[in-house]
C-alpha cells in the first residue's frame, strides 16, 4: 500500500514550453520523468508531485515563494501555506492553489482548470476570476478567463495507474469516489463519522487495502458487507457486536 500527505490534486498537460521565470532566477530543482514510467517527487515545501513519463517540472522554492513550471503532465499534492499560496505556470496564464483538488490542461487552444474541491484563482493578461469546485475555466488566448459549472468532477481525479489524492476531504466524499472507481460498495454508518477528513493517496491499491487504511485514519471498524464494507466507528461496532442495532 502507498499513500501520504497532501493537500491539493493538479493534472497538468503542457505545450513542451519552457517557462522562463520572471524575476530572472534559476529553478531550485529540476526534475524529469523518463520516456518509460512514471516519476514521484517530494518538493522542497514537503507538497508532493506525480509526473507522466517524458514530463519535467521545475521548482522555484525560496522563502515566500513556491512556483513550479510544467511541461507534460503531473498530479500536485500541494502542502497547504495560505500565507504562501502555490502557483502553477503555464504559457496560458496561472493557477493559484488556495487549497483544492483540480485538474489543469493546457492545449493550443488555452489553458483549461477544473476544480472538484475547494477553490482556485485564475488569471492571465485579460483577467483573473476564481473558480469554485464543481467549475471549470478556460483561459484563451486573448480572452479573459470563462468560468462554467461541470456536471460531473468525480471522474477526474483517477490517474491513469489508478492514483487517488485526498487532502482534508470529508470522508463522505473520499467513499463515494472510492465506490464508485473500484466498482465495490464502501458505505458509512454514522454522520460523525461522514464528516471525518482524510488526507492521503493511494497507487494501485485493492479495493480491501483502501478501506482499511480509511478505516485506520478515520479511527474507524470496517465490517464485511455483501459487497464490500461498511464503516462503523468503534462505539457503533461495539452496539452492533451486542445486538444493540
């Protein structure tokens, strides 16, 4: 099993445009994902990044400041600093991480972010807006960002390897996303327990290791169902071992 901390989700597809930085300063870190696999990197502020094979990012991390360049595509985990927000550099515009999971694209038509928690800022040359989750925002070439709501974000926070990237997230929404990526049912007994936050990331895990390891980190009993698990907290499941519901 593999998972850590973090605190936001970014999957980012770059032009193969090297961003020049524009306080004229050489990256801190420059790191690089072989043609074949995959690369995980720990960035200098603890946050956590996932490259697809042939993609670089540079870092620019000093004090006050956390930027990185992307060219080609990665997962952030970005440690939460809302003094020091973290910004992603595209040729498009920019993505300030004010805490959230999102997905960034960048093609010849723009720059395109989803959010599916929390909240993000836009920006480019003709404007800035925030994008709440559930939205999505494009910025194109010479015009202003254009924020929409999305009909269905859940989807797009499955890496291709089978990655999932939680940061504080209740853990009412983390079993819904698992339920519905591995096709098992993982239900909740108890709205304390709903409202439980999780933050953590699993890479091809089974379905068995992930609900133990929520169970773990949310101090709760996993409990076979019929088709999967149900999560109980340890007063619940005491009451349930005595026939008390």
């Amino acid at each position: 099993m593999t998972w850590g901390l973090l605190a936001a989700a970014v999957a980012t597809i770059g032009l193969g445009i090297q961003f020049v930085d524009p306080f004229g300063a050489d990256p801190s870190a420059v790191h690089r994902a072989a043609q074949a696999e995959d690369l995980t990197v720990t960035l200098a502020d603890g946050s956590f990044a996932r490259l697809a094979h042939g993609s670089t990012l540079r870092e620019w991390a000093t004090e006050g400041r956390r930027e990185v360049s992307l060219e080609g595509r990665a997962f952030f985990a970005v440690a939460r600093d809302e003094a020091n927000p973290f910004v992603v550099r595209t040729d498009g515009g920019e993505i300030t991480v004010l805490g959230t999971r999102f997905q960034v694209s960048t093609t010849d038509d723009g720059t395109g972010t989803i959010v599916v928690e929390g909240l993000v800022r836009v920006s480019n040359d003709r404007g800035t807006a925030e994008v709440p989750a559930g939205s999505s925002a494009l910025m194109a070439d010479g015009s202003p960002p254009e924020v929409q709501e999305v009909e269905d974000v859940a989807a797009l926070l499955v890496w291709p390897d089978g990655t999932l990237l939680y940061h504080a997230t209740p853990l009412a929404q983390v079993v819904a996303e698992v339920s519905r990526f591995y096709g098992r049912a993982l239900r909740i007994e108890g709205s304390d327990l709903s409202q439980r936050r999780v933050t953590a990331w699993f890479q091809g895990d089974p379905f068995e290791a992930v609900a133990e390891s929520l169970c773990l980190v949310t101090e709760a009993v996993c409990e076979p169902d019929a088709d999967g698990f149900v999560m109980v907290s340890d007063a619940r499941s005491e009451d349930r071992a005595a026939g008390g519901i």
